[in-house]
C-alpha cells in the first residue's frame, strides 16, 4: 500500500474508475522485518470491459528501477515512465494527430528526486478550491477509491479468489498478522 497506492490511483483515475472485480497476490519475499507485503500484484477488470495490471515490490537490487504506466488500446499505445511516472516514453495513435517527440517534449519532467513535482500543483488547487469555493481537483473520494482498491487486492491475497465491486467491510486490521 505504501509503495503503489498513487499509481493504482493513476491507473484507476486513467482508466475511468469503475471496477468490476479483481484478483490479488501478495507476497513478503525479502524483508522478514516487517509486517508486511513487499510484493504485490493485481489483475484488475474495469467496468468498460478493459483489464490492468498492477505489479508492486521493493524487493529491486539495487534500487527502484522506475515506476511505469503503460495504456495499450487497440488505435493507440501510450507509455509513461521515469523515476515518479513523469517521463512520456511512447506516444503513439493511429490517427496521427498529434506529433510523437513534441508531445513527449511537452510533458517531460525532470524531478530531482523520486517524489517528482505532483504534490506542489495539488497543495495549490487545494488552497484555491478553498478561496473559489469549489472542489479540488483530486478529491477525498478519489483517495477512497484507491484505498477501496489496495484493500481489494489484500482481500483477494487473504482469501484467494477475485473480489467484486463495489468492496464492502474491509479494513487493514483484517489482515492484521498475515506476514
């Protein structure tokens, strides 16, 4: 959870939300010290009938490699990579409207540091959603639906079997001493 949740949020969020169901896996392979997963993997079913994959760990020598979130349709491929999902790899569509290298151009970031520049961009939304009286633009609710799909996953690992949507009665202190 600790690891992952902002990219199961991004691909949730990429992919428009709505979950069917999900398969888990979890895993403690390398750090014996801890009480918990340091291996994760998903196999998500989104209502719109496209599927996702999550892969998750810290178990990388030496160190995190990348964070990646690949989006692979049938007109289209797009690749976000880089140490915080900050670097447009491939850009590809097949109606050629838009320019490969000056998208990947455009939206290229180059944080000093794993944590990127996300944080900065949402603290200043959240303070002008307060001024304008409106909502931000990530909201507590879009934090619970990744939350609900993090628990998912743990739920399917515990019980082994796919979990369906909407979750229900689900709390980390369900999985207490499972590692």
């Amino acid at each position: 959870m600790n690891q992952c949740i902002h990219n199961i949020d991004l691909l949730r969020w990429m992919m428009g939300n709505e979950i069917d169901e999900v398969i888990g896996m979890t895993d403690r392979l390398n750090h014996s010290y801890i009480e918990a997963e340091d291996m994760g993997i998903a196999l998500i079913k989104f209502k719109n009938g496209s599927y996702g994959i999550v892969e998750g760990t810290t178990d990388i020598y030496p160190k995190n490699l990348e964070e990646t979130l690949y989006i692979f349709g049938e007109k289209g491929t797009v690749k976000a990579g880089g140490q915080s999902v900050n670097v447009i790899e491939e850009w590809r569509f097949s109606d050629l409207l838009d320019n490969p290298e000056e998208v990947k151009a455009k939206f290229h970031e180059n944080p000093p540091n794993v944590y990127g520049y996300g944080h900065t961009p949402l603290y200043a939304d959240v303070i002008n959603a307060i001024k304008q009286d409106r909502q931000p633009y990530v909201t507590a609710m879009d934090g619970k639906r990744a939350l609900e799909l993090v628990l998912a996953i743990y739920k399917s690992a515990a019980e082994r079997c796919s979990i369906k949507f909407p979750l229900e009665q689900c709390a980390t202190m369900d999985f207490k001493g499972r590692f």
